[in-house]
C-alpha cells in the first residue's frame, strides 16, 4: 500500500480552482431555480404545469448542448467554448427580470440553458482529467461536492434573497457569481493544455480506431435519471409546498440537507474506491426513500430538518458514487462524453420529474406527490438490486470470482 507521500497528489492548484468554478456555475443555477418556480407562478398566476415548464424546456436546452459541446470540443480551444458558455449564462440569468410573460422566460430560459450546457460539460470532463487514476471516487467525492453545496444552500438563499430584496437583486446576484468565474480561470489559469488538433485524415482514423460505445454506462445513466427525479420534485415545489403548510422558513431543508452532504461525500468516495458501489448506493437509496416520505407527512419545521438530514445523507451519497462508477468503467478518452452522459441524465431526469411531478400535484397533493417521489427511488432501489444479482449470477457462472470480473472490466475498458 503506497504511503500518504507516495499516493499521487489530488489537492492541485488546478484541481482546487476548477472545483470552486464548477461552484459558482452551478450556485448560479440552484440560487434562482427553486425562486424562479414561485417567482413564475405568482407574477404570471401560471398553474403548475406551466411552472414545471421553467425546470423542463431549461434541462432540455442543456442537454441538447452538451452533444454539441462534446463534439465542438475536439475543434475549438476548450477555453474560447468555456468562456463564452460563461458569457451566455451570466447575460441571460441578467435577463429574467425583464420577462413579460411565460413564452418570453421560457425563451430565456432556453439561451440560459445552452451557456449552462456549455459550462457543465467542460469543467467537468479537465477535472476527470487531472484526478489520479486510482483516486477517482475520491477526487470525484471531493468534486462533487462543489455541485451538492450549491444544489443544497443555493436555493435557501434563493429564496431568501427575492423574499427580503425582490427578484431583481437575485437576478443580478445570480449573475455576478457566474462571471466570476472568469477572472478565476483567467487568474489561476488552471485548464490543462489543449489536445492537439487533428486534420481531416486524423480525425477520420481516430474515430475508426474509437472504442465502442460501453453500453454497461446506461445503467448507471439510468439509476440517475430516476434519482434526479427525485431532486425536481424538492427543487421546483418545496417553495410551494412551504406556502401551502405555512411553513416560512422553508429554505432550511436546504441549509441542513448541505450540512450532511457535507459530511457524506468524501466517507462516500472512498467507500466506492475500497467496496464498490453497492456499498453505497442501497443505504444511500434507502436514506432518499425515507426523507420523501418524512417530507410528504410534514407538519413542522422539525420533521422538515429530519427529512433533509436524510435527503443529504441518500443524495450525497448516491449522485458522486454514480458519476465516479461510470468514469471508472470507462477509458480516459471517453471521459468527456462520460459526464457529457452523466449530466444529460441529472438535467433528463430533472426535467422528467418538472413534468410528471407537477402533474401529479395538479391532480392531487403536493403531499401525494413526494410519496409519488420515494416511489421512484423503491424502483431505483429494486432495479439496482435485480440487475446487480444478474450480473453477479451470470459473472459467477462463467465461474469468475469477484477480483477476476473487476479485471475483466478494466481489461474491457482499456480496450
């Protein structure tokens, strides 16, 4: 076993400054979307299926331009697509509180997604790319919290921010933290150097000699299609539901949702790096189940702080471990359209949960609808469970013992 010198060095000045741009980005995103939906709802009378559309036609946006964005990378200098994915964003977060109507936010909406798309895919993919090889769950850990933060206390101070301010000064708040991003970059200069670029000839035997598509990625893409379903029902309605219970500080089922988060996320990585995923992902699912149903019999502020204890402990621990499995089961080349794919689903499933969520709401309770939630995670749970005992079932009958399948699997990934 190397010792804590030999153990290549993950807490790089790159590593670092990426993590707090990859904050910033997505505290962006969290600090108006959870406003936004209430902001839409109250300022343009919209039901709940229009408000949901703010959440969906947003991760639609993204997702389209994350292929995009995975392709134009091998073409154009990473930090030119960066900077104007920045740019994007920043202009059109600026740009809400001059919407006169839905149509036109949604429009916004749209534009806002394609800087975001931008921003999501690249910072991610250098990340992958400067994290040991054998420290991936955890650096991935570590990473990942710069998202699970901002996904936790941007929303409370969202919230916070249009109640004592107004919506206005959320949206220009909301801008200033995404163009701060660029002085950073620009300061620390942490992106790694680019590929080089290929002509016509070498493009078309690079993609001749390109590892096929790892079909074993869209099982865990799929596990976090359901989980990020989940997530939409608290981001897009918990403003609401905090109306209806007149709970006023609803806000802090995000402020203690981060606080375990916090402290799941490193203890989380390094479990996947040392016992894999299942270790993680069943107590992890278990915890999700139980917050949305604590959260759907919610009455007080204190059963509100139980299920977002809970609702940490579960996410904090099965998002980074999905991401750092499917980067694992996958070549360095391919690490950009790993995330491209891992992103894609957070935004699908997020979108999916807007709508089918919201309408569940419409057509019954806002309390029926979070036990709709932890049903989706009873399904994520027994799919988990049914396919991993298949494939055990099936890697046992080739006769294989559990260190022979994991390197069959790294032989096949660095084919």
């Amino acid at each position: 076993m190397l010792s804590q010198e030999q153990r290549p060095r993950l807490w790089t000045t790159a590593f670092i400054t990426l993590t707090v741009c990859s904050f910033l980005v997505f505290f962006n995103l969290q600090l108006l979307l959870s406003p936004l939906t209430a902001y839409t709802k109250n300022t343009f009378m919209a039901s709940d299926v229009s408000v949901s559309l703010v959440t969906s036609v947003f991760a639609v946006s993204a997702i389209l331009t994350r292929f995009m964005t995975a392709f134009v990378m091998k073409r154009m200098p990473r930090s030119a697509i960066l900077y104007t994915g920045i740019v994007l964003a920043a202009l059109f977060t600026a740009m809400y509180i001059a919407a006169e109507s839905v149509g036109s936010l949604l429009i916004m909406r749209v534009f806002y997604g394609i800087g975001f798309g931008i921003a999501s895919t690249i910072i991610p993919t250098l990340v992958s790319q400067i994290i040991p090889a054998g420290r991936i769950g955890e650096g991935i850990g570590y990473f990942g919290l710069s998202t699970s933060i901002a996904m936790s206390i941007g929303p409370m101070i969202g919230l916070n921010i249009w109640k004592q301010f107004g919506f206005e000064a959320l949206s220009l708040t909301g801008t200033a933290a995404i163009l701060l991003v660029i002085p950073i970059l620009m300061f620390f200069r942490p992106l790694p150097p680019e590929p080089p670029r290929l002509n016509h000839e070498e493009r078309k035997r690079a993609a001749a000699s390109k590892p096929p598509f790892n079909f074993r990625l869209v099982f865990p893409a799929l596990l976090n299609v359901l989980l990020s379903i989940t997530y939409s029902g608290i981001l897009s309605f918990i403003a609401l539901y905090g109306e209806k219970l007149a709970i006023n500080q609803i806000g802090l089922f995000f402020l203690f949702n981060a606080v375990t988060i916090i402290i799941v996320r490193p203890i989380s990585g390094k479990l996947f790096d040392s016992k894999g995923h299942a270790a993680v992902l069943i107590p992890g699912a278990l915890c999700v189940i139980a917050s949305l149903t604590v959260l759907s019999f919610t009455t007080s502020i204190s059963l509100l702080i139980v299920s977002a204890l809970l609702y940490g402990l579960g996410f904090g621990a099965v998002q980074p471990t999905i991401q750092a499995w499917m980067l694992r089961s996958s070549s360095p080349e391919q690490h950009g359209a790993v995330n491209s794919m891992f992103y894609n689903a957070t935004d699908l499933g997020v979108a999916t949960g807007a709508i089918l969520l919201g309408a569940i709401a419409s057509a019954t309770s806002y309390e029926t609808m979070y036990r709709c939630a932890a049903g989706v995670m009873i399904i994520f749970l027994l799919v988990y469970l049914i396919i991993s005992m298949t494939t055990a079932a099936k890697n046992k009958k080739r006769g294989w013992s559990k260190p022979e399948a994991v390197s069959h699997n790294i032989s096949m990934k660095n084919n």
